[in-house]
C-alpha cells in the first residue's frame, strides 16, 4: 500500500461533495463526520446548511479568473469540458498540491464526469459514489453518456448505496469486478427503538420523511391514504420534508378535504424527526421511477424509521426490497398502485399485534445491515483498496 500523506498519522481522504450540503445530504455528512482510520478535508464549490452540518476542514474550491478569450478558444474551439475552461483543474492540481490526499472521494456520478479529466491526471486514485438519481442517463447533455462510461473505465472502484444501483450501473458499462457496495449508515444511538401503545380508536399514525418530489409516490400516498381515512377518520399523515412539490401536495391535500389529517412539516432536525417516529405507527414511502428515470437507492429517512421500530408499507422500487422484507419488517406493493397501497395499509393496521412483531424485526433489520461503524468501516476498506491500485495514470501505463 502507498505511504500516506503524512508520517506516522492516518492517510488522507478529500471528500469532494459540490455542495457541502443540501439538507438532504444527511448521510454524506456521517460518512465524512464518522472516519476512523482515515482523516479527511471536504472540497466544495459551495457552502450550505452550516448549523445544520458543521464542519470545520473545508476547502472552497475558488472561482478562476475569467479569461473570455482562453474561455472560448477551450471550450467552442478545442471542445474541452467544463473542468478545463472554467479554470477548475489547474485550481485543483494547486489545491492537492498544498494539501496532499491519498485518495479522493468523489459523491455522486454526475461530479465524477465533471472532474474526469482531473482524476486522469492525478497520481493518485479516486472513488467515486453512487446515491441514486446520478445513475440516469442525460441524451440531452452532449457527450455526457460517453463520459460517464470513461468514468466508470478510469476509477479503480465505483462505490453504490443499494444492489440495485450496482446492477443499473453494470448496464452502463461499469466492470462488475470495480462495483462495491457502500450502505447508508445509521447511527442506532440516535434513533433507539421505542415500544408505542397502538390506537384502540382507529386513530393511527403514518409518518413519510422524505424530499417532495416525483419520485417520494406523495401523490400514490395521499390518495391512499384519502380512502384509509374514510375508514378510520381519527387517523393521521404526517409528512417531514420539503421541496418543489410542496406546492402541489398542498392543492391536492386541499382538494381531497384532509387539511386537518395530513399535516406538511417540513424538514426536521434528526431529534424532532426521531421523536416524530417515536409518536407514529407505520412509516409510509412508496417511491416510484419518475420519467426522469431518477431511481432510488435504499432510503435514510426509511432505515431511521425502521431503527426505532416502524414496519414499513413501501414499494418494490429500487433498493427498498433490501432493507425491506415483505410480511416480515413490512408490506411492499407495486409502484403507482393507490389500491395496492390502501389494502396493504388495512392490512397492516387490521392486528395491532402483528406490529409489534414487524417493527421489532425492522429494528433488527437495520442494526444487523445498516449500522453506521460497520458501514464506515467497509468504506474505509475501499480506501485502502484504491490505495493499493493507485492513480489513473499509473494503471493505464
């Protein structure tokens, strides 16, 4: 394995994330935050949510100074990405020079293309990760499908969060044998199991936690529930998050009459939303392929949920079906399938008891497979993986 950066003190990671982070960036920052072995400094072009995930080794990636006439002769004359006429990969090159890594983390796919033609450059390797709606394909953006391809040949290891998105990456070309498995991790200590009193009234509980958009099935859900609620007309839906549909959800909320039964939250602190499933029943997520093709990978917010003991009514979507087991940690239906959802729902609420014993095997579940220590320290196995394969251009020599 090469040296490290520095003598007698652990090897050096630089997590590149572009944005350092969006709200719903969670689990990138316990993977950055939770490093044994290895010490680590983000690289960012910006900084966001400072409160929500402080941070203190953060380097910003600066701006170059712009030279119109360099800017056009590289990218209308000679056709060279963004990387390169922006300015960036000299920016890079001079960063990692003042602050040597053994190896870089690139977080998502799409970061991975715009920074191919430095990591072919660099003598020292880099991994890059997959989280999900990275994996679609983008004909719109030319050349990028091809990039992404010679991305997936370059990198030593190609690092997903489910089995789901190894498979869809294996059909865009990446080799089987660079494909690793890289699990969400949860840290159990912060969403311990509770033990809840289940409704003698019919006045159940459903929890989502998830971004409003396309993909989350809020619409499937909220006409499911609609039905569900003529049944039991004290139950209630919460939803704990945000995003560009908000204002849709909230129309549609309007116009099904639940104004007073499902409730928006917005997005929540860890504690806040640790407490909201402490006081729900039943954790509603049934993801569905948008148009977009932007599939899911196996949902935080879900194993969080699972951890503290809510079976699940979710769908067959993506890395759901590993971490979910039909009938034995919850129910899974089809997706776009508002009966489907609304029988399992009946199902699932008509022997309280049963509850108990999915939401004790959910908790187990995700302690056995998602627990954050033993996450981190596979990815940090990856690490040393790389190490021992070295940069780009030292493979293809």
């Amino acid at each position: 394995m090469p040296p490290t950066s520095e003598s007698n003190a652990k090897p050096i990671v630089a997590s590149y994330c572009t944005t350092f982070l969006k709200p719903e960036m969670r689990h990138i920052y316990r993977q950055v935050t939770g490093l044994q072995r290895y010490s680590t400094f983000v690289m960012t072009r910006e900084r966001m949510c400072e409160e929500q995930f402080p941070f203190a080794d953060v380097e910003l990636v600066p701006r170059a100074r712009k030279n119109f006439i360099k800017r056009f002769y590289l990218k209308y004359i000679r056709k060279l990405p963004p990387v390169y006429y922006r300015g960036e990969l000299q920016v890079l090159i001079k960063m990692l020079k003042r602050r040597p890594a053994d190896v870089m983390h690139a977080y998502f796919g799409h970061t991975g293309v715009h920074l191919l033609p430095f990591i072919q450059e660099w003598d020292r390797p880099c991994v890059v990760s997959f989280h999900g709606m990275d994996i679609q394909a983008r004909p719109q953006q030319e050349g990028y499908d091809a990039q992404m391809q010679e991305l997936l040949r370059t990198v030593p290891l190609v690092l997903a969060r489910s089995k789901s998105l190894m498979d869809g990456l294996e059909r865009l070309g990446c080799p089987k044998e660079k494909l690793r498995l890289n699990r969400t991790g949860i840290p159990l200590e912060q969403f311990p199991f509770q033990q809840r009193p289940m409704p003698v009234d019919g006045s159940w509980r459903f929890v989502q936690a998830c971004r409003l958009i396309a993909k989350k099935g809020l619409r499937t859900a909220i006409h499911a529930f609609a039905k569900f609620h003529e049944k039991h007309p004290k139950s209630h839906y919460c939803i704990a998050g945000d995003g560009p549909m908000k204002a849709e959800i909230e129309k549609l909320i309007g116009e099904l009459g639940l104004q007073e039964a499902v409730e928006l939250r917005g997005f929540l602190s860890q504690e806040d939303l640790a407490a909201l499933y402490a006081r729900s029943h039943i954790f509603l997520h049934p993801s569905e392929m948008p148009p977009d093709q932007n599939q899911e990978g196996v949902p935080n917010s879900m194993l969080e949920a699972m951890a503290t003991g809510l079976p699940v009514v979710a769908t067959t979507h993506g890395g759901i079906p590993e971490a979910v087991t039909h009938e034995r940690t919850g129910l899974l239906v089809p997706e776009r399938d508002q009966e489907a959802l609304f029988q399992a729902m009946c199902q699932i609420t008509a022997e309280p008891d049963s509850l108990y014993i999915l939401g004790q095997a959910a908790s187990r579940a995700v302690r056995e497979e998602f627990e954050q220590s033993k996450q981190i320290e596979k990815l940090e196995s990856y690490y040393d993986e790389a190490r021992s394969m070295g940069g780009a251009r030292a493979r293809t020599k």
